[in-house]
C-alpha cells in the first residue's frame, strides 16, 4: 500500500458551480487509473477530474453550497485528508448567463402576451436607494457565515438576512447616508400602497361600465336558461365531440404516421444522445482484436461507472453484453499470463489488466506459481530430451561404442582444451540445462521481488514470502540435482525415493572402475556452473539457495581434482607406448630417455590446471585447502601420480618388446636404472619445488614415498640386469677353468702367467664396465661390485668343490685368485658398500686353496702377480672407476 493523498493546496478558493479547481498535494497516485474517486464539498468530481501528475489534479467543481473538504482517493493510497477547503455557493443568474446548474425561468415570463422581459428589467436595484460602486472592499464571507450561519443576503430568499445585507453592500456607507436610504425605502412602501387607490380614482367610470356589462350577461344567461333549459352546454358538447370524432377519422393516419416519426425520432436522439454505450460491446471487439487492453478497461469503466444502477432494460441487455466480453477477456488474459516465455514488463501489463478487471484471483501470485511450474518442467524436459538422446545412440551403436561415445576423459597432454572430437551428449546437456535455467529463473525471482515490492498493482501478501522462498530453492535445488545426477551421481542419495525423477545416467566408460572421471570435459562443466553461480550472486538470493549451488561447486571441484589427477596417473602408466628409446646425455648424470621429462611435464601441467581450475577459490566458493579431508585425497593422489611413474619404467625396462633393432635388454634396463635413479636426484627435488610455488601444503610425505618406491623399482631393475649379464658371465667360469680337462691336483708347468678363465674373467666385466658406463657412470661402480662378488662367490664355490690341490696347482690357483683380487681392487676401493666391509670377497675361495710353503713356490707366485700387472696394465686401467 502507498501513501494516503494529502491536499494542501486550490485555486481559486471559491466559485459557482463548474468552476475550474486546480488540487495540489502530495501521493495522487501513479496515474489516471490509480484516481477512483475527487469529492468536492460533498460532491463528486470524478468525471472531471484531469489528473495532471502526483503532485496535481485539474477538476470542476460540483453543485455543492458552503464550504467544504477536497477529499483524493486512490488504489495505492485509499481515502486521503486536506488542509484546505473550498467554499461554492449560487450566484444569481440572468437570462443570458451561462451557468453549470438548472436556472428556474418562470419568473422572468411577463404575462399577457408571454414576452419574456429584457435583461435590464431584471436588475435589482438597491432597495435603500444607494449606489454600492464606491464600495472599495467587500466583507468577508467567512465571517458573514459565522455570524450569520443559516441565512444569507438575496432579498428573494426565505431565509434573508437585512445585516447579511448590509453588513455585504453597505459595511462602509455613512450612517446618515443609511438614515436617508431608510427614508426612501419608506417613501416606496407607501408609494406603492397609495397606487391601487389612485389607480380607482382616476379609471372610476371604466368600472362602472364593467358592472353594467356584467349585469347585462347575466340577464342574457337567464332568459337563455329559461329557453333551452338548465343544461344549455349540452348541444354544443354533442356539436362539439362529432366534430371532434370527424376531424380524429380525417386526421387519424396523419397522426400516425406523425407519431411513429416522432418514435423514431425520438429512438434516433437516444442513440445518438447513448452512442457511446450502444457501441460499447462492438467497440470492447475492436479493441480485444487490437491488444489496446488498456483502453478496454476504460471504456467499461466509464461505462460501469455511467449506467450501473440503471433500471431501463435496454441499457442492462447492453451492459450484459459488455460483461461477458469482459470475462472472455478475463480468461483470455489468464490463458495469456500462463504463456511463457514471456517478458517480466509484458507480465507487469497482464496484471495490471487483469486487476483494473477485478480478476478474483490473485494474478500476481497466478504468474509466479506458473513461472515456477514453467521453470520446474524446463530443467526436467533437458532432462528427459538428454536421457533420449543418450539411450538412441547406444541402440543406434552397439552396446561396447556406446560406451566409449561418452569416454570423456583427459587426453595425454593434461591440455585444458576439450579433445577435437565432438563435444559429449552429457556436457551439451549442462550447458543446455545452465541455459534454460539462467532464462527463466532470474525472471521467476524478479516477478517475486516486484510482487513483494507492490509494483505488481495487487495487495502484497506478506504471509507468501515463505512460500515463494521455498519455490526459489525448489527451482535451484533440481537445477543441483540434475547436474550432480549427470556429472557425480555419486553424490546423491541412492536411497531416496526421489533419486529417479532426476534421472538415472550411463556410467561413464573409462579406466577407473570406482571414478567415474569425465577428464578436460569436466573442466569445462566446472567453468559453467561457475559463471552461473556467479550470476546467481548478482539476483541477492536467500542464503539456503546459494548454499545449494556452492555445495554443488564443491562436490564438482573434489571430483574434478580426483578425475585430473587420476587421470594424469593411467596416462604416466602408459607412458611406455610413448617411448621411442631416443637418448638424451645429461653431463652430471648420463644419458637418459624422453621418459623422465614427459614425466615431469604431464605432472606440472596435471598440477597448474587443478591449482587454477579446482584449488583458486571464487566469489564466495569454499576454500579447499582448508579442508582437510581435501587435502588428504590430494596428497593420496599425487602420491599414486608419483608411483605411476615408477610402474611405467618398471613395465617398459621389463618389456619384451623391441621398439628399435639396435636395443638390446640389457640397454633397456640399463636405461630404466637411469630413468630411476634421476627422477630421484633431479626431477622430484623439481616437483616438489614446483609444487611449493603453487602454494600445495607440504609434499615431503608423497616424495618421500615416490622415491621409496622407485628406489625398491631400481632394485628389481638392477637384480634385472644382472641376471641379464652376470649369471652368462659366472656360467663361462667353470667350463672356461676345466678347459682340455685341467686337474688341480697334476704337477702343472710353471707359466709365470694367470689362466686363460681369470683373463676371460676380468675382460668380461671390462665389457660390463664399459656398457654402463656409456649410460649411466654413476651406475659403474654399483653393478661392478655386484659382479666381483657373484664372480668371487663362484671361484668360491668352484675351489671347495676341489678335492685335491697338487703343489703347482695351488700356486696356480693362488696366483689366479690373487690377481683377480688385485684387479677387483680398483673396484672395490671405489664402491660404498664393498669399502664398508673389511673382508676380501676373493677371501673365501683363497681359504680353500693350500697355503704356499716354500719359497720357491712364493717367489713364483709374486712373479706371476708381477707379470699380470705388466702384460694386462690396459685392462686393470679400464677397471679403475676413477
């Protein structure tokens, strides 16, 4: 409800009936329409009534008397008050005066000859004799009301008042000049007394002639009385009505026809004179035709207003007819506000209309409900059209190609572009479904806030606010629905009876059995939802609505950090179909593969894109890394990101398959050991650098993990490789050392030389020596002790198994594993691990040969080593790991 008017100010103050008033004030309401009603001193006004602006309104005044209140009454603001009256009172009006009210005439028809009088004669002169043009002020009416307030000062008035009347023309004559106005007022009473006296005098034989007529006529009336009777008339009435009867029988059928002329004459003026009303149904027709609704309403209104309470029939059948087109129009209006889409101005008319035609109903609260039902079945036939769609194209391909059609997982290079392909059925319906949703609902909500605000031209039910709240998040809440239904189904309630209504998906094809991960197209629903919630902020909805979406963001930015993620794991996993064995020489460490940086890229970007699509926190989203159960999933993921590196190198070194023909095993291994060993000392230390940059919580854990496992993964390697090159070497030593069926135990020739199997020996691991040092250097020195212990092991157990050493023989064999000693020792001085145990490797197999006891025989022994050292100085330099 607005304001009640307020009147404070008119002009001109007073006048006769049908006088132009000029009304200022304040709240006249919004327009002509809104005005139902102008009183003015009791009468109304409103047919006059001009309304200029809020602030005024132009009218005529009525036929009321005395002074009175100027009352405004609007829609908006009911019956208003004034601080100013308006006084009308009857001026005396001549023949040729226009007035606004009934003037009685009769008085101004002389009689005789009924020659109306002239203008002159009707001017009342002063009854005192006295001339009022020198009257400079007049007196107050007000005040002459007061003192005076049921009489007045016209002389021809009953309720007449001789100081009325002198107080209004004479308050500033002399009293001598009132003394002698009183005198002639006598003089002209007694004047006139005198004349009918005088008026016998003068004409005394005129009356006495008239009493001798009247004398004779009635002596002519007796003797015609004793002639033809008492009843003299009698003869000429019969006379008298024959000839009536004969002038009715010669002038019958003019009279008729002169009476229907006048019939139709008649007939004719009250059309013309009730044209308006009698073409007011035709005229209604006109106009419904037109869409003009607005001046349907005040046609039947000025109609309503003329002829309500007529009682001639023809006037009611007319108004009959104007009725029912205004219910056609009525239902006609409600169909029409049910039509959507429509606009929110467009809906703003409808109502007005269908309130100025006093519609039943509430048609503001009609069009919200209607809004709110539209908007409903919007979102859910995307739905039902989507699920169509989706269940034609798995009939349409086969049952295995429709699963892979909503593969939409992430490609291999972690882009955040979608993949060229066209774009999947299920992200086409998010953003059909955003669409849809952002056209009606913002429309739903205004409609609600102009209704609350009363710009709708309806009382506002206060009383409705709650349930109009509940339909704003009904409307959001299946917009979440259907989305988390699409997308992360297994965020809702599978229990709840109403978990079908918004619609049961094919799970995603893909990779993760228990993730259903919709990869960079998930990035792209994510942005849309986002620009949605943004919107949403704009429109100052209830709290429980924002609350709805914001969960939703919440739930789609975790599963979006699970997709990406687990996503960039399968696709370091399969990494090893990428590689294509190219080396790349790093000067600190060796050479490499492309594996290690195609590793550290897919891990980067796989991180910058969850950084900025998931953990940047928007207006008013939650902030992920606060929370905890978040942040715990991350560092799972990342973790088993990491691991997935170390499988892939795993599986690839270990694979069967030759990608070039120049590659042996062996080298594959050797390159997965490398792989390994610098994506712990290089490329992990830069992840984590990284990671620390984009402001990550502390991932020392997942490191710390990744490194374990890839050092656990270098182990099985490195075991790899040395079944790969050990065991063919340690197999050649016993049938290299029992060649031409050497026996220990036979007096052998002095040879001053080692045997052929120590030389094959030491060239053996030379070879070894040189094929990882031309991958990896840092690896020389860890697979070297590895074989000088396998092959010292073996010449252990091959000299147990001796039963008998001859003296030459135990000096050979002596000398044999004294030189290997010597040459391992390069090794073993530069190895970690064999510098940290202080016993010889070769030391088991030397316990098994018969120490030396001659001296001969230790002179010989110390020739032989000194030899070794001359003959194969080359090959122990080529052993030397510095």
């Amino acid at each position: 409800m607005g304001l009640p008017p307020i009147v404070t100010g008119v002009s001109p103050k007073e006048g006769p009936p049908g006088t132009r008033v000029t009304i200022r004030g304040e709240n006249f309401g919004s327009g002509p329409d809104d005005i139902i009603g102008l009183i003015i001193c009791n009468s109304d006004c409103l047919l006059s009534a001009e309304w200029i602006s809020s602030n005024k309104i132009v009218a005529r005044s009525g036929p009321g008397k005395s002074k009175g209140d100027i009352v405004v009454i609007t829609k908006s603001g009911g019956k208003g008050s004034c601080t100013v009256q308006f006084r009308g009172y009857h001026e005396t009006i001549g023949p040729l005066k226009e007035s606004a009210v009934w003037v009685d005439e009769s008085h101004l028809t002389g009689l005789g000859r009924h020659r109306a009088l002239i203008p002159s004669t009707f001017q009342q002169d002063d009854p005192l004799g006295l001339s009022v043009e020198n009257a400079v002020k007049k007196y107050p009416e007000e005040e002459l009301q007061e003192l005076f307030p049921e009489s007045n000062g016209e002389l021809g008035s009953e309720h007449f008042s001789p100081s009325w009347f002198l107080l209004q023309h004479h308050h500033s004559t002399g009293f001598e000049d009132l003394k002698a106005g009183l005198s002639f007022l006598k003089r002209r009473v007694e004047a006139q007394k005198e004349g009918q006296i005088s008026f016998l005098k003068t004409h005394a034989g005129s009356v006495i002639e008239q009493m001798d007529t009247l004398l004779t006529l009635k002596k002519a009336v007796e003797e015609n009385k004793t002639k033809y009777g008492p009843d003299m008339t009698a003869s000429l009435e019969n006379s008298i009505l024959s000839a009536k009867t004969e002038a009715g029988r010669l002038f019958d059928d003019v009279l008729k026809r002169k009476e229907q002329a006048d019939g139709t004459r008649n007939a004719l003026g009250i059309l013309q004179r009730f044209r308006f009303l009698f073409h007011l149904p035709s005229t209604l027709d006109k106009n419904i035709q037109k869409a003009d609704y607005d001046l349907v309403i005040n046609d039947y209104a000025r109609a309503k207003a003329l002829f309500r309470n007529t009682e001639v029939q023809v006037f009611k059948r007319v108004l009959q007819e104007a009725e029912q087109r205004i219910l056609n129009l009525r239902e006609v209006l409600q169909e029409k506000l049910q039509q959507y889409p429509t606009s929110l101005e467009e809906q703003k008319k409808i109502i007005r209309n269908l309130t100025n035609l006093e519609c039943p109903n509430d048609p503001a609260w009609l069009c919200i409900a209607g809004q709110y039902k539209h908007c409903s079945q919007i979102l859910f036939q995307c739905k039902d059209k989507y699920l169509v769609l989706e269940q034609e194209e798995i009939v349409k391909s086969g049952p295995s190609k429709g699963k892979r059609s909503n593969n939409l997982l992430l490609p291999s290079s972690s882009s955040t572009e979608p993949p060229p392909n066209s774009t999947p059925g299920r992200v086409t319906f998010l953003e059909e479904l955003n669409d849809r949703f952002m056209s009606v609902f913002p429309e739903l909500w205004r409609l609600g806030q102009a209704y609350f605000a009363g710009e709708l031209f309806v009382r506002t039910d206060v009383l409705k606010k709650d349930e109009f709240k509940k339909m704003v998040l009904d409307v959001v809440t299946i917009f979440s629905q259907l989305i988390r239904a699409a997308l992360v189904p297994h965020t809702l309630d599978r229990q709840s009876p109403h978990r079908a209504q918004f619609g049961i998906w094919q799970p995603f094809s893909g990779i993760f059995s228990d993730h259903e991960g919709i990869g960079s197209w998930f990035v792209l629903c994510l942005r849309t939802v986002r620009t949605c919630y943004a919107e949403l902020l704009t429109f100052d909805l209830p709290t429980e609505a924002i609350d709805v979406i914001r969960d939703l963001l919440h739930d789609l930015r975790v599963h979006c950090m699970r997709s990406l993620l687990m996503q960039a794991a399968e696709n370091v996993t399969h990494l090893a179909s990428q590689e294509n064995w190219k080396l790349e020489f790093i000067e600190s460490h060796g050479s490499i593969t492309q594996l290690p940086h195609v590793f550290e890229t897919q891990v980067i970007e796989c991180l910058q894109l969850v950084k900025e699509t998931v953990f940047q926190s928007e207006q008013r989203e939650t902030n992920l890394m606060e929370n905890a159960s978040v942040l715990s999933d991350l560092n799972l993921l990342v973790q088993k990101l990491l691991f997935s590196f170390a499988r892939s190198t795993e599986r690839l070194a270990s694979s069967d398959q030759n990608h070039t023909e120049d590659l042996t095993r062996e080298m594959k291994l050797l390159l997965g050991l490398s792989n390994c060993q610098y994506t712990m000392l290089h490329i992990l230390p830069r992840l984590k650098e990284h990671w620390n940059k984009l402001g990550y919580p502390d991932l020392s854990a997942a490191i710390q993990a990744a490194k374990e496992l890839l050092a656990k993964t270098e182990e099985r390697l490195m075991e790899a490789y040395l079944e790969e090159k050990v065991e063919p070497l340690i197999g050649i030593v016993e049938p290299s050392m029992y060649a031409g069926r050497f026996d220990w135990n036979k007096n052998l020739p002095i040879t001053n030389d080692i045997r052929p199997y120590c030389k094959e020996i030491i060239m053996n691991m030379i070879a070894v020596h040189a094929e990882v040092a031309q991958v990896s250097p840092s690896l020389v020195s860890r697979i070297l002790e590895r074989v000088v212990r396998e092959v010292a092991a073996e010449l252990g157990r091959l000299f147990s198994c001796v039963n008998k050493f001859s003296e030459s023989g135990a000096l050979q064999a002596s000398a044999d594993v004294a030189a290997l000693s010597r040459a391992c020792l390069r090794v073993r001085k530069h190895s970690n691990e064999m510098r940290s145990e202080p016993v010889n490797p070769f030391s088991e197999a030397a316990d098994m040969i018969p120490p030396l006891t001659t001296e001969d025989s230790i002179e010989s022994h110390n020739r032989i080593l000194m030899n070794f050292e001359k003959r194969m100085k080359f090959q122990l330099f080529c052993l030397d790991l510095k």
